[in-house]
C-alpha cells in the first residue's frame, strides 16, 4: 500500500491538477519589435518606427512654424543656387521630399539596410537648409 501511494505521487495527472502541465504551452514573452502594430485593431498600422516618423515630420513643422512667427517674422526668404526664392517652410518641404526620393531609390536599386541613404537624406537636408 506505501509502494502504491508512492507511484501515485509520481504520475502525471498531480502535475496537471497543480498547473504544471500548462508550462510547455505558455506563450514565451515576446521583446519590443519595431513591425508589430502599437494599436492592432486600429485602421491603420502604426508601427512604433511610421509613429516616430510622423512626430518628427510634425515636430519639424511646428519648429519652422514657432521659428517664423517669433524669430523671423517675415520670413527669411533667401534665392539659392535652384534659383528659387524660398522661406524655411519651403527648404524643409524640398529637403523631406528630396529625402523621400533618396530612400524610394535607393530601396529600388540596392535594397536594405537603409544607413547609408539615411546619410544622404541628412547630408541633403543640411545642404537645402544651407544653399538652396
């Protein structure tokens, strides 16, 4: 009788009553990834990495907003070597379509990773602030 409540100590149906075979099937805990969405239910797919894309697009244009009407009230309009008469507003607008472009590019023709035309796009942002 000792012999026989010692095996059923040892079977497997007191280990699934306490919980312990659930273990194996528990999902593993899953890092932070910049491609899950942040909302999934939303209509649209906002990844950690478009949300800071658009904050920084946003927080660019509220800058250039505040820096026009407080410090440059009537704009700093300036002719470059495009050979248009342009203010901040316009520089920033020709430096994020001209980044667009660099990245459209270069994801058509070399692929990832994206270090290097995030260079360029900075690189091409400086220079419209700077000449154009």
């Amino acid at each position: 009788m000792k012999r026989l409540m010692y095996l059923a100590a040892l079977l497997p149906t007191s280990a699934v009553a306490q919980g312990w075979g659930n273990v194996a099937n528990q999902q593993e805990e899953k890092g932070f990834s910049w491609t899950d969405p942040l909302w999934p239910a939303f209509w649209m797919a906002w990844t950690p990495a478009t949300f800071a894309l658009f904050c920084g697009i946003f927080s660019a244009i509220a800058i250039i907003g505040v820096l026009e009407v407080v410090k440059y009230r009537d704009g700093i309009e300036r002719r470059g070597i495009l050979g248009l008469t342009t203010t901040l507003g316009d520089r920033l607008f020709i430096s994020l379509l001209g980044s667009a472009y660099i990245f459209l590019l270069w994801l058509g023709l070399m692929g990832q990773p994206l270090w290097i035309p995030l260079g360029l796009a900075i690189v091409w942002g400086v220079f419209c602030f700077w000449k154009v």
